[in-house]
C-alpha cells in the first residue's frame, strides 16, 4: 500500500489531489488548520473509497506544532510515497510601496518556510528508505513577475529554486522531485487574495473558462505515476484562455 502526505487538502488543488490519490487506493496524510472542513474531507474519502486517512491539524508556518504533529505519526505511516507541497497563499495585490507587511509575513511563512519545515522532516524519512516523490505546488508566478504581484512571485520563484535544489540534494537517494505550475485555477485562491471580498474574487474569473483543481490534480497524477526511471522536472499548466500571466482572453 502507497502513502500520500498532502498538505492544504481542506480545498482547491490539495482537497483535487486527496480524492484522485484516494480513488487510486493511496493511504492519506492530510494537513489544513481548519479542522471541521479537514475531518470532512477525510470522511466523505474514507467511505467513498476504504482507503486509510490520518488527518493532522496544524498550521505549516509553526515550526514546532508542524514538526511535532509529523513526527508524533506513527513509524508506519513515516514510509510516504508522494508528499505533495501545496499549502499556500496570496494575500493583497498591492504595489510594493502599499504593501501589507502582514500579508508579506503569511506569504513568506506559509509559500516558503512552511514548505520547508515539512520538506524536512519528511524528505528525512524518504532519504532512509532511499525512494519518494515530492510535488511542489509552484505556480506561473515563479516564472514571471507581474503588476503588484512582487512578494507572492517572490515566493513562489522561491518554490521554483527550492524544488532545483531539493532535486540536486536528493539525487542519491533516487527521490523524484517534481515542480506543478499551475496558472489561473478557480479554487478559495482569489478569495483568499482578496480577504473575502467575493465580487474582486468572481472577477477574475469572469468571462474565461480557468483551470480547476481536478484539472491539476490530474497533473500531479500524471507524474507521480510514471514508470520508476522517470522524472517530470516541471510542468507549467495554463487555462487555453491564458497566454502568459497577464495575458488572457475574456468573451
Ligand atoms: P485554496 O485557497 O483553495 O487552498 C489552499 C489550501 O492551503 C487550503 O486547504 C488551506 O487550508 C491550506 N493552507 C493555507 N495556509 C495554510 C497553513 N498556514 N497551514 C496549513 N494549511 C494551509 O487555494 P489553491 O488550491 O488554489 O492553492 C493551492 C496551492 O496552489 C497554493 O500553493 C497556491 O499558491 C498554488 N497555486 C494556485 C493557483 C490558483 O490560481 N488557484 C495557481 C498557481 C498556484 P486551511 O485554510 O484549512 O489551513
Ligand atoms: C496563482 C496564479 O497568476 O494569480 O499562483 O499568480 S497567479
């Protein structure tokens, strides 16, 4: 039996990506802070499809609670196959002058430092076992830069050097590590952007057909099951009706 850690699975891509590895019989580790929506997520899962779920409450940007919860799973749930980076975030879209320091703070903490404190302890436990695969959620703001995107580009351009260097470190260990950049998909993203603002949300949406979660997990399928000797560097996903990360074609 094969194990999946994903984190931010109560919605959007990581809640896409619980129930595709689900349905292909994966036993899931499954990290969100929102505990009632995580249970769900879980339950709904584990009577759909029979598989294992263990679901761990924790907020990636704490260090310790992250580390504590990942360590506190039992020695037979540490043998993970894929762990799948994808908690993140964009808060505000301001120019660099008007910025919100709070939301550069939850940007930085959760894109970068969360990500990495998980990558540690778990790549730990691939490097013993000498296999596993780790997806990183990118995005086409690692690629490209664009107006008033400056910190969460930032971070994500991080997330692009990161899976390069994880790469690189863990090549004698034969793990796999795969970047997943998505452009627009239509999930809590623009909402939590926003801070909730649901017409600034809908609108970035409107008059284009985006990408949706199932369409990435159906990515990140892809390459997590490819044949042993193959590895998928990158893949940057694009919605037809978008050309570049500012460019795209509304009805
Ligand atoms: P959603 O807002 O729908 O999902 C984000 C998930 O991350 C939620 O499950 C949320 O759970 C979790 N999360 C956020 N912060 C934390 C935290 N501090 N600790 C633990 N979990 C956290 O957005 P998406 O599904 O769209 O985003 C997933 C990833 O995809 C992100 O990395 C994003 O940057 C990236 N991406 C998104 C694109 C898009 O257009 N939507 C395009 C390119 C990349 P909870 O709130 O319960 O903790
Ligand atoms: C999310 C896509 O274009 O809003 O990473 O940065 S974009």
């Amino acid at each position: 039996m094969k194990t999946a850690l994903i984190t931010g699975a109560t919605s959007g891509i990581g809640e896409a990506c619980a129930h595709l590895f689900a349905q292909q019989g994966y036993r899931l580790i499954l990290v969100a802070r929102r505990q009632p929506l995580l249970e769900k997520v879980a339950g709904h899962l584990a009577d759909k499809y029979g598989v294992e779920i263990s679901t761990l409450i924790a907020d990636v940007r704490n260090k310790k609670a992250i580390t504590e919860v990942l360590e506190g799973l039992p020695e037979d749930w540490k043998k993970i196959d894929v762990l799948v980076n994808n908690a993140g975030l964009s808060r505000g879209l301001d120019p660099i002058d008007k910025g919100n320091t709070d939301d550069w703070d939850a940007m930085v903490d959760t894109n970068i430092k969360g990500l990495l404190y998980v990558t540690k302890v778990v790549s730990g436990w691939m490097v013993a076992e000498k296999k596993g695969h780790i997806v990183n959620i990118g995005s086409i703001a690692g690629k490209e830069v664009y107006p008033n995107g400056n910190v969460y580009c930032a971070t994500k351009h991080a997330v692009d050097a990161l899976n390069k260097g994880m790469r690189i470190d863990l090549l004698p260990y034969g793990i796999k590590v795969t970047a997943i950049n998505p452009g627009m998909v239509e999930t809590e993203f623009s909402l939590v952007r926003f801070n909730g603002d649901e017409e600034k949300a809908r609108k970035v949406y409107d008059g284009l057909e985006p990408l949706f979660a199932a369409d990435i997990a159906d990515a990140i399928w892809y390459v997590v099951s490819r044949p042993a000797h193959v590895n998928i560097n990158e893949m940057l996903i694009m919605p037809t009706a978008q050309a570049s990360a500012t460019l795209v074609q509304r009805n």
